[in-house]
C-alpha cells in the first residue's frame, strides 16, 4: 500500500491546482481554492467519502488512498474538479 500511496501522491502533484502535503496513514491532505466545492463535484462521480473536508483546515480536502483503479478514477475527478 505504500508504494501505492507514493504513486498517487506523485499522480496528485501534477494536477494544476491541487497541491499535496505529507501525510500519515491512508489519507493524504491536498490544498486546494475551492474544498467544499471540489469534495462535492467528487462525491458526485464516485463513492461518497473518498474525499472529505477536514474540520479545521482551511483551503484542504482529503483524499482517502485505495487500490490502483479507484485511484485513478479519483484523479480524474480531481482533475475535472478543479478545472
């Protein structure tokens, strides 16, 4: 799962207007301009909770690390998201 992380961390990094941060565990913690806006335009396309708001963390949403397709499928609708 690590080296799975590491991917999609480095996946993440190269969506204009997403930027992510180090993080521990299964989640990874992304500024963005936009958090409830883009956490919603997600839920949308895939399963809710993928992407959260985290209470006391502004401009932030965080993103849960699944396996390689669901991963995918989130950094397409990161992408579309935040376009």
């Amino acid at each position: 799962m690590i080296d799975e992380k590491d991917r999609f961390y480095s996946r993440l990094a190269t969506i204009p207007g997403i930027r992510p941060l180090p993080s521990i565990g299964d989640w990874i913690l992304l500024r963005v301009e936009s958090p409830n806006d883009v956490a919603r335009k997600v839920a949308r396309r895939l399963v809710p909770g993928i992407v959260s708001v985290p209470r006391h963390i502004e401009g932030a949403v965080r993103v849960i690390v699944c396996d390689p397709k669901t991963n995918e499928r989130v950094l397409r609708a990161l992408r579309e998201a935040v376009a």
